[in-house]
C-alpha cells in the first residue's frame, strides 16, 4: 500500500509530520502491507490480544470499561466495532432498538431443566446462537443462561432459571453454553452470585456460610466456566456479606479469576455498579453505560490508589479477548432475518416443552385421553386461552404465534370429540354501590394526592373517583404537576353476601391496603417498572361496613393502579361447573398470572382470583378432572391435589405449549419430564420459611437475608428434616412403565486420583415406547461433618421401546463425593464408604451399591483474602 497526499494539501503538510504520520500506519502495520497480529484470525488468541493491547490508547483502555447501550464502547481508529448483546435465555428478545421484534420463544429455565436432557440443552444453545446473529443487525453476545439457586418457593426469577440442585443446574448450563459459543455467540452466565430474590435486589446483603456458598450457589458458574468455557460472566445486583456482587474481589477475583481461570468479560446486570473500585474487584463491563466507570473517574481512582494500572490492563485485556472470540475482527457477518423462527426452531421449542412437561399425578388412567371413550371435553380457566409462555421481564420474548392450550385441545380432538370451553369467573372493578366516598353518600373513593412519598402535609388534590383504574396516565394528564408524589384512596365498603372475598391489586411500585385498620396487602418496594399483581382472600360479613385504605407510591413516568374484587361463588352450579359436570373428562387450567418474574417475588403459594376454589368446585362436578398448571415456582395443591386423579405441570412452555400439551393429553407423546425442584405440601415446609425475602429499612436501601438453611436447600432440607414432599425431586411419571435392574462398579474401590463407572440396567417393562431418567444419588452412612441424606451426582434419559433394556453408565470421581471445608479452604472427601444409591426421584430408590474411597481427597481453593471480611 502506498500513502499518498492530495496535491493541493502538500504545501501545507511539513516534510515531519508527513514522516510521523507515515510511521504511525507503519506501527499499525499498514504500510508494509503485512496484517496486523491482531486482525490474524489464524494467529493465537494472546499474541492477538496482546498486539492489540499494546496499539491502545490509556484513553481508548479505559473507554472498553463502559458500555453503551446494549454494547461495548467501540475503537474505531483500530476497526474495533462494539460488540453488542440481547437479552436472554429462553429466546432473542432484543437489546437495542434494532434488535427488538418477535423470535422464536422456548420454553423458560426450570421448563428447559426439567427435560433433565442435556443434548436437548446443546440443541437449544445452537439455535439460540443462529437468532442472536441474525435478528436485526445481528448480535454477538446472548444475556444467559440465568443459573441462580431456586432457595424459596417465591422466588420471582424461579420460572428462569433452572432447579434448586447445583449439580442439575451445571449440568443444563454446559450443554446450553457450548451449543452458543461453538456458533461464535458468547453466552453469559448469571447473575454471579447468590441472586435468589428479587426483592430489593439492588441492595439486599445476601448472609451466606462459604462451605453453602460453594456447594450450593457456586458450582454451577464454575461448571459454565471450567466445563463449557464461558465467554462471559454477569456479576449480580445483591451484596454478598456485606460487598456488592460486582464490587466483591471475592468473588470476581480470588473465586472467578484465581481460582477458576477465568479470563473473559465480568459485566454488570444494568445499574448494578455502585463505584469505580468495581474495576479493581473484576468487574470489566459497567453496564448499560458509564457511571462509575468511566475514563474520568477511573482516572481519579488511580491516582488516588484505589484502581491500580494492573487492574486496569487486565480488564481491558479480557475486553478484547472477548471482542476475538466472537469473530468481531474476522469477518463482517449479513444478517439473514429469515433465520429467525425458522420452521425447524419453532419444532425445536415444541419438542423441548413436550419432553418437559412433568406428569405428577395420573390415577385410574384418566390420561391419555381416550378417543373411543371420550365423546366430551370441558376446558375450563382463562390459562386455556391465554397461556404463559416464558418468565416475564427481561428473559420475556414475542414469539411469531403462540399455539394455546385451547388450540392445542381442539386440534387433537379433530371432529370426533366435542370440546367446550368456559372461562373461570374473573374479578373485577370494585366500584358502584358497595363503596361510600366516607362521610357522603356518594358511590366512589376519596383520593388525596401529595406532593411527597409519605401521605404527609395538605394533599395538593382531592377528588372524588368511582374506581381505582389507572394505567398508562400520566400525572399530568390527571392534572398533577408533579413527577413523584404519594396517593390515598379512602371508602366505606359494604359486600352483598358473607364470605371469602378475592382482593387484587395490580401496580408496579409500593402500596398498602387497610380495612379497618389492619394492612391486609402490603408492598413497600421498589419494583422495576415490573407489572405486578398481588392478592389476598378475606372473610366479610354482609351488613357490616368496612374502612378502606389503599395507600400508594408514584415514581414512575405512567401510573399503574388497578384494584379488583371477586365475591364468593354464587349459590347454585356456575356456568364451568355445569359445563364439567356434563362432559366426561374436564381440563381445568390454572395459572400464577402476573404474580411472579423479574423484579417480582411472589408473596403466597396460593394462585390467584380464587382458583384454589373453583378448582375444587370442578372436581366435585366431575371425577375424571385433570388440572394443567402454567406456572414459574411451586404452587399450593393441598386444598384440591386428593380431589382430582390427574395433575400436569406444564411449567412456562413456550410459544407451542399449547401443542405440546394437547398431545400429552392425548397421549401422543409420552410425558418424560422430571422436577428439577421439590413441591412441598405447604410453604412452611421449604428451608426459606422465615427468612424470605429480607427484611430492614427501605427507605434507607438497607435488607438482609440471612442464608439460616446453610447448604439445606430444596431436597437436601426434605431429606435432612425428615419431612414427606408432596412430590419429590426428580419425580414425573410416564404412560409406561420402567425397572432399574443391576448395578455395576468398575471397580469395588476407587483412588484419590482415579474414577470409576456405575453401570446401571434400565428396562422399558410397559406396552409404549418412553424415556426415564436414572438419576444416581451419592450417600455417606458415616459422615465426619454434617452432611447431606443424598446428593444427586448423575443421570442420564433414556428411550426405550417396550421390553427393550438398555446400560446407562455414569462416571464418579473424588469430587463427587467432596464437601467444601471452609476451615481448611479446601474441597475434601474423607477416606471410606459411599453408598451409590440409583432411583427415579430423590425419593424413589431402586438400587445401591457400595463405592469404597481409599485414600482422602482434597483441593485447595486460592484465597487472597479472608471470607468474612471481603
């Protein structure tokens, strides 16, 4: 390449810095003609690193520690483009505006895990990566897998990530992640670490023991990173005692770093920075943009000790071996938009969810659904006909279509069965003449609008409105001149009949609801813009009257305000209870409706607008009742689980779950799915009781949540408490049946250095082709140290025809039978016997064996600092 001077600038241009200029491009490697190291895709990773490091700027160094948008700060000088990220883990719903529009919607995280198939998992990361390439501009970042802990019940995110076990969970977010990154997509494992609520996530300081940090909320990033090769890793919103996860050295640097190798990029959920030292700790990207990190203040932190320039030139190196990673530097990519639900995408969704489904219950036969015998169907609920198909939030994806139980249901009954659909009663406005404006007789509700966030001083308006219904208004089209205020509903309410009274309030910020005096409903948050939804039942006596007082927070740009009602079930049959009475199986499909996802734990087990009771007054009317849940966490069964002879869990199902339902119904496909969480009769059986969410001064940004269950989380807290689920982990049952036969070992003994095979016989004893899952469970009978029952160390699925018997087999090593001892600082199996104990649930042991350990086995983890004081 020659370089040239136009001839009309040359008398202006000085013979040195024409030569400066020329060695300038020369160093750049321009000149000669020779390709730069760093624009090489044949040259190792590092020598390319490191020869683009060393072009850099200290300016252009510090810029990569910020981001823009949904990407990274680009180089243009050097032709570093930025490189540019969508959110999430069940489908490319988008980051930048470009990128938003409908893809492909699979099932959510606990769907996906409770396939317990981890080539499904790969599958489903491949394909991810072809929609993050090519929808819109075409992306190089996917913002999941999500793979935090299901520690409570209520936990908002339960529907996005996968199980309550750690090994499970490692062994879904392997396959995921290296069925992205081998199509070039960097995934992003999160949120590191201990992100188990979503109540006052941006603050809540998560109390946790080491040795529960380590077994239970860690092994699943260090599988993402050691196992599967994570390109990136998103540091958490919470404090982990007492240290913001993206400010904690322990965790980015001596855990992730130091004691895992980890060399990508540690970006930051979005405003979860609090301060620059976050770039000193190992945080590499502040996401959405620069706050803390930006050149100004990390300039200022060095000079004045708090970032050292080694930190700095660490992080701008994993910026840029991230930005190689994914091709950047390589090629330009064409996005082809015609890729996006690709008709063999949209098969993929439906053949995820139908090896998902968990059938927990199935009595007398009652499924499949008989063609010959069944001449009737009633479908009941409004989930029928609007199912939930992913988590909500930040993982939620607008599929093309969306197939609905309903659909599915009328398809497979073709012409020949008769399908009827009734929707369960809804709630509604409470206004008219059960609420006085106090002190009048005028219908409606005195509202009292203050200009401050605790109802104090004289309102700046009062008026009288005939119901609490606002979405979308603004203050100022309501005539408020303010952009932050409190409001105050106040009422008499009266109610027709005596009985249990459904109250819902949909909002999405902090409210509290009175009567009488006493806080029935209460949420004192802040909720992310999140649309949410909380409810209670209350007993009211007809003829009394009641004082009623809704209390509100305003501090969003559109106000969210809705107060419904449902009054007891009228006397005599409703419409879907003759409906089922009448047909000869009835479908009843119950939801958690906007009660949980993102920015929104849920407060109860229950399910919301009275379906607990409608559910019951169906099964009554009909015994061939079967109940679909369309559902994030764990919901209460007890009031109606004896009363019906069927349940399917159909968890978030994605945009074909309708159809993938309806041919399990039909038994077109064999369930084969199995809990990736225990489901407990009641909410105080779960470890979390009393210690969810946290709990301190709102107002001052100040929660705590005490870890009080240690490494007792899900099962493990079953098993050790002696406490019967109502279904076990690992539980889901097929339309056959299956028996695991013979166990086994390699060898009898197994060294500190070695492993050892388990080879278990699986046999197909039923009359249709299905998969089981042999799930191996690892017990010590004389433990050292407090110890978990079992812990689940392998599985595999399994297809099998009927009378066909196949041998899983299933490796164990030192590690698998290891505790962490956080006074040693070492991983440790101590010396003796196992018990390798084969089953189908955490509760259904078939088989064991005993595995003699000859010789300890420990690993050290390095430590710059002391645990308890990060």
């Amino acid at each position: 390449m020659i370089t040239t001077i136009p001839s009309s600038l040359n008398k202006h241009v000085k013979p040195c810095v024409v030569i400066a200029a020329m060695a300038f491009v020369a160093s750049l490697g321009l000149v000669s003609g020779k390709t730069p190291v760093y624009k090489d895709p044949d040259a190792p990773l590092n020598d390319r690193v490191d020869d683009l490091f060393d072009r850099l700027t200290e300016d252009e160094k510090l810029s990569l520690m910020a981001g823009s948008s949904f990407g990274s700060t680009p180089i243009p000088r050097l032709g570093v483009p930025s490189m540019t990220m969508v959110d999430a883990g069940q489908g490319v719903r988008g980051g930048a505006k470009e990128t938003r529009g409908p893809a492909t919607a699979f099932p959510s995280g606990v769907t996906m895990a409770s396939s317990w198939d981890a080539e499904l998992l790969r599958r489903i990361g491949e394909t991810l990566a072809v929609e993050t390439l090519n929808k819109g501009p075409g992306s190089q970042i996917l913002l999941g897998p999500a793979i935090n802990i299901h520690r409570s019940p209520l936990g908002g995110r339960n529907g996005e990530y996968f199980s309550e076990d750690p090994y499970l969970t490692a062994l879904m977010a392997v396959p995921y992640i290296r069925g992205l990154q081998s199509n070039g997509v960097a995934a992003c494992a999160k949120h590191f670490a201990a992100n188990n609520e979503e109540t006052d996530r941006s603050f809540v300081d998560v109390q946790v023991s080491e040795r529960a940090l380590r077994e239970i909320y860690l092994p699943a990033f260090r599988a993402s990173v050691q196992e599967a090769g994570a390109w990136t890793v998103m540091s958490s919103y919470n404090k982990v005692n007492g240290v913001q996860a993206s400010e904690n050295s322990y965790l980015l640097t001596d855990v992730l770093r130091k004691g895992w190798g980890f060399d990508g990029v540690v970006i930051s959920d979005w405003h979860a920075v609090h301060d620059v030292a976050s770039v000193q700790a190992g945080n590499n990207l502040e996401m959405p943009d620069g706050k803390y990190a930006t050149p100004a203040e990390i300039k200022t932190a060095l000079r004045n000790g708090i970032v050292t320039q080694e930190a700095i030139d660490a992080s701008a190196k994993s910026m840029l071996r991230t930005i190689i990673r994914v091709g950047l530097l390589d090629h330009v990519h064409e996005p082809d938009n015609s890729r996006i639900n690709a008709p063999e995408h949209s098969q993929l969704a439906q053949e995820v969810a139908e090896k998902s489904i968990v059938l927990l219950k199935n009595e007398r036969g009652v499924l499949p659904i008989g063609r010959k015998k069944v001449r009737s169907i009633a479908v009941i609920g409004q989930p029928a006909k609007d199912l939930m198909i992913g988590a909500e939030g930040s993982p939620r994806v607008e599929p093309f279509k969306t197939v609905q139980i309903l659909d599915g249901i009328e398809q497979e009954a073709g012409n020949s069965i008769k399908v009827h659909y009734y929707p369960f009663r809804q709630p509604t406005l409470l206004a008219g003449n059960y609420v006085r404006v106090p002190g009048t007789d005028d219908s409606g509700f005195r509202a009292e609008y203050f200009e401050n966030m605790n109802y104090q001083g004289e309102p700046v308006l009062t008026r009288v409105e005939p119901e609490i219904d606002f979405e979308g208004i603004t203050a100022q089209k309501m005539g408020i001149p303010l952009k932050r205020y409190s409001v105050r509903w106040t009422t008499d309410l009266s109610v027709p009949v005596s009985g249990v009274y459904y109250f819902g309030f949909m909002a999405d910020d902090g409210f509290q609801l009175k009567i009488d005096g006493k806080t029935v409903l209460e949420r004192q948050r802040n909720w992310a813009s999140r649309e949410r939804l909380m409810f209670v039942d209350i007993p009211l006596q007809s003829g009394e009257v009641y004082k009623l007082e809704l209390e509100y927070l305003y501090k969003r740009n559109k106000m969210l305000a809705r107060l419904e009602w449902m009054p007891p079930a009228p006397a005599g049959a409703t419409e879907a209870v003759t409906g089922a009475r009448e047909a000869d199986i009835a479908i009843v499909c119950a939801s958690t409706l906007k009660t949980e996802g993102e920015a929104i734990d849920r407060s109860t087990m229950n399910l919301p607008m009275g379906q607990t009771e409608q559910i019951r007054a169906i099964a009554a009317a009909n015994q061939n009742t079967v109940v679909v849940l369309n559902n994030g966490g764990p919901v209460d069964m007890s009031e109606w689980v004896d009363a019906v002879p069927a349940v399917l869990e159909a968890w978030l199902p994605g945009e074909n779950g309708g159809a993938a339902i309806a041919r399990i119904l039909f038994g077109e496909v064999n369930p084969s799915g199995k809990l990736p969480v225990t489901l407990a009769l009641k909410r105080s059986d779960y470890p979390d009781y009393g210690n969810f969410p946290g709990t301190g001064d709102y107002s001052k940004n100040e929660s705590v949540a005490k870890y009080e269950e240690g490494i007792y989380v899900g099962y493990r807290h079953f098993d050790k408490a002696g406490i019967e689920p109502l279904f076990p982990f690992g539980h889901g049952l097929s339309y056959t049946t299956f028996d695991i036969g013979e166990i086994a070992l390699s060898q009898a003994s197994l060294k500190a250095d070695g492993t050892v095979e388990v080879h278990i016989q699986v046999a197909n004893t039923g009359n249709r082709a299905g998969e089981e899952v042999v799930q191996l469970y690892v017990h010590d009978p004389k433990p050292r140290v407090d110890k978990p029952v079992r812990q689940l160390k392998g599985f595999r699925k399994v297809a099998l025809k009927p009378g066909e018997m196949k041998t899983v087999v299933l490796m164990l090593s030192p590690r698998d039978l290891a505790y962490f001892d956080a006074d040693g600082k070492q991983w440790r199996a101590d010396a003796g016997s196992y018990e390798i104990q084969v089953g189908t649930s955490s509760r259904s042991i078939r088989r064991i064996v005993t595995l003699e350990l000859e010789e300890s086995w420990t690993e050290a983890v390095p430590l710059s600092r002391n645990f308890t004081n990060m």
